[in-house]
C-alpha cells in the first residue's frame, strides 16, 4: 500500500505506518467481533486503508437525516457507518471459520493463507 502525500500531511504521525497491515479486502465476507453487531457477518463493502477502517454490510447501521434532493426526497436514511478493521475477523470461504491470515508467496504472488485449513483465499 502506497500512500498519497496528501493523505500522510492529514494524518498524525502515529497514523501513518496504518493500514500496511489490513489482512481484509473489499467483498470478503467478515464476522463482528464486537459491539452490538457481535457475531453477525456481511460482506465488506468498502475499505479505507489510511484510516484502517472498513464499511460492513448491514453492520452499524446509523440514521442520517437527508436533505430532500431534486433525485431523491428527504427524510430518515439508514446507511452502514465504517468500523474499525481490528474488530473484525476474516471468514475462511473454504472452512467456513473466522481466521487469522498468513501469507504464503505462490508464483511470485503474495497469497494470503487461512492458518486453520492452509488453504489459499482468494
Ligand atoms: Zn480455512
């Protein structure tokens, strides 16, 4: 992960090295590991690596009220606010489990590697 100058002038220093270490990517499916959302799982939606934070599927759901638009009328919205990454686990597609990841090199590509049934994830 390569980060803009403009994202690290925004960022404290400390926030800087974030985000090298994010194991989760867009569409993987993850179970909430606290929180009122405990337990449940969704597939990720969008992840923001400087902030180390990711947009799950119907997980942490706030109400926004919006302004009435020429496109869409106004009122109550309820949209999905971002977690942080780190209280989410990653859901191994081939044992069906929550894991932790590790990384193997295959074919000069870094593979991640679900450390419960050694199987290659996407
Ligand atoms: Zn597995």
């Amino acid at each position: 992960m390569k980060l803009k100058i403009e994202d690290t002038i925004k960022l404290h220093h400390w926030q800087r090295k974030c985000g090298k270490n994010m194991n989760i990517k867009s569409k993987d499916i993850v179970v909430i590991k606290t929180g009122k959302d405990k337990g449940t799982r969704g597939p990720i939606e969008k992840v923001f690596p400087t902030k180390n934070r990711i947009i799950v599927g119907g997980v942490n759901i706030v109400k926004r009220h919006a302004k009435k638009t020429s496109t869409r009328g106004g009122g109550i919205v309820e949209k999905p606010a971002a977690i942080d990454a780190s209280n989410v686990m990653l859901i191994c597609p081939h044992c069906d489990l929550a894991t932790r990841v590790s990384y193997q090199i295959q074919d000069g590509e870094k593979k991640r590697m679900c450390k419960k049934c050694k199987k290659v994830i996407s």
